[in-house]
C-alpha cells in the first residue's frame, strides 16, 4: 500500500509549496503581519507532514506495490530541508530581518518546488518515458497553485474582518490569478492525458486506454466537481467583489476550498488506480 499512501501524502506536498507561493501575492508591508504568521504555520506543518509521511514510508523500506525506500528517502529528505527554511521564514516574521526573511522564503520556495517534483515522479512508472514525466511535473506544479491559492485567498479574506480599511484590491488580485491558474490546470490535464497517446511509451498508453474504458466515470467527477466546479465559484467570488462584499466572498472561497480538495482526492485515486496524473 506504499503508492497508494503515497499518491495522497502528496496533496500536502502540492498545498505546502502553493500556499507558500501564495504568500508573495499581497503587499507584505500594507497587510497585517499576522495574516503571514498563522498562513505560513499552516504551510509549514503541511510540509513537515508531506517529509514525515514520506520518511515513515520509507522505513517500511518500500515494496513492489510503490515507490523504492531510497527514492522515498530522498523526496522526504528535500521536503525536510523545505520546512526548515520555512521554518525560518516563519521566525523572522517575529523579527525586522527583511534580508534572512526574503532569503528563507526564496530558498524555502525553491527547495519546495525540488521536493514537489521529486515527491510526484516517484510515482510515475518506469516505462511510461521523459514526456510523460513533465506532464506529471506540470500537473503537480498547477494543482500546487491551486491549492495554495484557494487556501491563500480563503485565509486572506479574514483579515478584512481585522483591518476594515483594507484596499478589496487585494483580494481580487488573488481571485483573479486563481481564476488563471484554473485554467492552466484544466490545460496541464489534459496534456496529461493526451500526450502520453501521442508521445508516450506503450505503456503510457495503454495507461489511458485503461483510464477511458474502466474510469470514465471518476474521471469526469473530478473534472466537474474539481477544476469546473471551482471555476464557477471563482467567478461568483469575483461578482460578489464587485458589490464589494470581501465577507461573502470569503464563504464563497470556503467552498472553493472544499471543492479542490474534492477534485485533488479524486485525482490521487485516479493517479493510484491508472499512474495518470490528473
């Protein structure tokens, strides 16, 4: 059961790193700081438990049905050095270190994005070929933005509760990149789903037939209630913000939230059941 363990840890990897990106989008010295503190702690304990799952898994020493302990070690161990650099971004929250806080945070993002990377090809057969292994890349980069970006937006819109003079610019900013990166989503599935047919291996291949023939119907439940669902409440948020109402768009994005769980849940089911990595 270590692929299937593993197919779902990832969803933390993927909300650990976006939701870190997402902290870049409002203007760090017009924003309540507290807003960075409690987000980047909710991150980070994402991350740590992205590096302990993996590390736990890794102990069983790995088996047939999933990735090696050696691989597995070594996603756990980059998501590792990943919390620790958050981990100090997060304590320089407390301090006025603006160069440590910008240089933790740039390495916290990179070495995230490494251990992203790492955490999802592990899961990718070893006949499926390099195409298919950017499609897995792509596929986690977009669900990571997601995430991180309906949690991100989610959280932020408290804060008008907090600072009620607070410009609603800003949480439009994060709806609307929300809304693009939605779409980049929809497109990097289906590369996923297309490429491997064209460019991939056999195997690739027939991975996609098996998709279509015995998942049709997972697969187009997590296309609506994922991606198609969220874009529709993406786009009442903005309409509400027009008004501006932050208040009912924040309960908007608090189902947005819920529907990209749903829609991520399923796509890790459909990546253990398939190896497609939608």
């Amino acid at each position: 059961m270590t692929r299937f363990a593993a197919c779902f840890i990832l969803v933390f990897g993927e909300l650990a790193w976006g939701g870190l990106f997402a902290l870049a989008i409002p203007p760090f010295f017009k924003v309540e700081r507290g807003f960075y503190k409690s987000s980047a702690s909710v991150y980070l304990a994402a991350s740590i438990t992205t590096a302990a799952g993996l590390g736990l898994l890794a102990l069983r020493g790995g088996v047939s049905a999933g990735p090696g302990a050696g691989s597995l070690w070594t996603a756990s161990a980059l998501w590792t050095l990943s919390s620790a650099a958050d981990a100090v971004y997060l304590y320089t929250l407390w301090t006025e270190n603006g160069l440590l806080r910008a240089r933790a945070y740039a390495l916290g993002l990179g070495l995230g994005l490494a251990a992203l990377i790492a955490n999802v090809t592990i899961l990718m057969p070893s006949g499926f070929g390099a195409v298919v292994a950017v499609t897995y890349g792509v596929t986690a980069i977009t669900s990571a933005l997601v995430l991180g970006l309906v949690s991100g937006a989610m959280l932020f819109g408290h804060w008008y509760l907090i600072d009620l003079e607070m410009p609603v610019d800003y949480l439009r900013t994060f709806v609307r990149l929300l809304g693009i990166v939605l779409v980049a989503d929809l497109v990097a599935l289906g590369l996923a789903i297309g490429l491997p047919v064209i460019l991939g291996s056999a195997s690739a291949a027939a991975a996609v037939h098996e998709l279509f023939i015995s998942h049709l119907g997972l697969l187009a439940v997590r296309l609506i209630l994922g991606p198609i669902a969220t874009m529709v409440l993406v786009w009442m948020c903005w309409q509400t913000l027009k008004i501006p109402q932050t208040m009912a768009a924040t309960g908007l994005l608090y189902i947005a939230v819920m529907s990209v769980l749903v829609g991520e849940m399923l796509g890790r089911f459909i990546l253990f059941r398939t190896a497609i990595p939608l």
